[in-house]
C-alpha cells in the first residue's frame, strides 16, 4: 500500500514551471500586438509544449537584446527565434531546427538607382545597410565589409523603424527575412499616413536560407536541473509536429488569417 501511495504522488507530481522569452518585434513570427504575444513561432511552440506535460511554459516577450543578455548571464533558460552563431554566442545551445528563413536585401529604389545589385555583399559596398539591433543576418563577408568601412551599418531596435527609414531614403537598404519585411510592409501600406505616397522598395538579393531555432543558455551553473530533459522532450515534439505536417499547417493558416 505505501508503495502504490508513493507511485500515486509521483505520477502527479506538479508541472515544473519553466519561462522561455520571445522576440517582442518580429513579425510575422515572434510579436506582440495589443499587449499579447502572437506569431507562427509562438503557435509551433505552444503546440509543441502541448505534448510536453511534465513542463508548464510560460512565454515573456522581450526586446531581442535582451533576450539575448539573460541568456549570456545564465538568468534565462531559453529564447527563440535566434540562427545558428556558435561563434559570435558561445553562451548558447540550440535545440533541433524549428524553421527555415530566407534572408534577403529590400533597398530604396531612388537609392540604388545606377547600381547594379547581383552579389552580396560586394555590390553593395559604399551603402548604408538597416538591420535590427542584435541580429546577425548579413553573413562574414558584410561583417567584414563593415569592418573596413566599405558599407556603413545603421542598426534600430525595431523592424518597423528599419521599414521606415527605409521607406524615407535614410537608409538605403534592410537586411532581414523575406516574410518578415513583407508583412510589415503590408501594415504600413495600410496606413492612413502612407496609403497615398508611393512607396518604392524592391528586393534586390537572397543573402542566404536560416534555420531557426530555441536557443537554450549554457551558463546557467546548473541552474536548471530539467535541462537535459527538456531539450530532449522539444525535439522530440518538434519532430512529431513536422512529420505530421502541423507545423506547415500552423504556417499556412496564420499567413492566411493575418
């Protein structure tokens, strides 16, 4: 009898609690509007939280900076969506591959109208070039060419304020994945205060295709004891979503209702 009441409670044993922080202004994939956290990646991994119960997740929206502050600390557990920089994140560890992105360049048409725009980032060399505070989205090669001065770096916080200031001809290209600048793209389009103004952006370059992934801290000291485990039970529920399909379904139903 002592033996089954043993088994009783371990079987239901509480939920750890576990936060995970998300990149507050990414959209389509990782944002918030009107105080919530929305985006294809929060739908795929509350879908993949759902098939892991031994865990309670609680998802906290922060700038990506931020994010990627706690977990170089070893104060965060987990972030998404970060690539793969073993290099420039030591700090870091990955979980399997989530998604794929395709990095591209959008410029200002009246920007680079005498250039002629075929490799990245070679052709690009005297420009100024947008990307989010905290990304890593341009390759070496850019790293370099900002390192020598050849192209100039002009970084913002926010996807919005790189699409702006795009858009006014203050920077003259934006770095980032293809979905993302279009859909945001579309919602300043539809803004009373750019409806009427021709907006002209084209994009000009594929810089490369991303995986996506949660990044995990390896500074933690321990910390979190669950570690190994969880890590092991998202994979797994990751590649049971893509195997069924639900995680190409999760994508195609958000893009079609936003």
């Amino acid at each position: 009898m002592a033996l089954l009441t043993t088994c009783g409670l371990t079987a239901m044993a509480a939920p750890i609690d576990v936060s995970i922080y998300a990149d507050e202004d990414y959209p389509p994939y990782s944002y918030v509007e009107n105080g919530q956290l929305k985006g294809i990646y929060k739908e795929i991994l509350t879908g993949a939280f759902k098939k892991m119960p031994k865990y309670n997740v609680h998802l906290i929206p922060v700038p990506w900076k931020r994010g990627l502050s706690v977990l170089e600390t070893g104060e965060g557990f987990a972030l998404y969506p970060p690539y793969y920089r073993p290099t420039e994140r030591p700090y870091m560890q990955y979980s399997n591959p989530i998604f794929t992105e395709l990095v591209v360049v959008f410029c200002n048409e009246a920007a680079i109208a005498k250039k002629q725009l075929k490799m990245w980032p070679d052709d690009y060399f005297g420009l100024s070039i947008g990307m989010n505070s905290g990304f890593l989205s341009g390759g070496p090669k850019f790293d370099q060419a900002v390192k020598a001065k050849k192209v100039r770096l002009d970084s913002s916080a926010t996807s919005r304020s790189n699409l702006l200031k795009l858009l006014v001809g203050r920077i003259d290209c934006y770095v980032n994945d293809k979905l993302m600048i279009e859909s945001e793209y579309k919602k300043i389009k539809s803004e009373p205060n750019f409806a009427a103004r021709p907006l002209s952006i084209q994009e000009t370059s594929e810089v490369s295709t991303e995986l996506v992934f949660l990044g995990y801290t390896n500074r933690d000291g321990g910390r979190y004891a669950f570690k190994n485990d969880f890590i092991q039970e998202f994979n797994i529920a990751i590649a049971s979503m893509k195997q069924t399909g639900e995680i190409a379904k999760i994508t195609n139903s958000f893009l079609d209702n936003n």
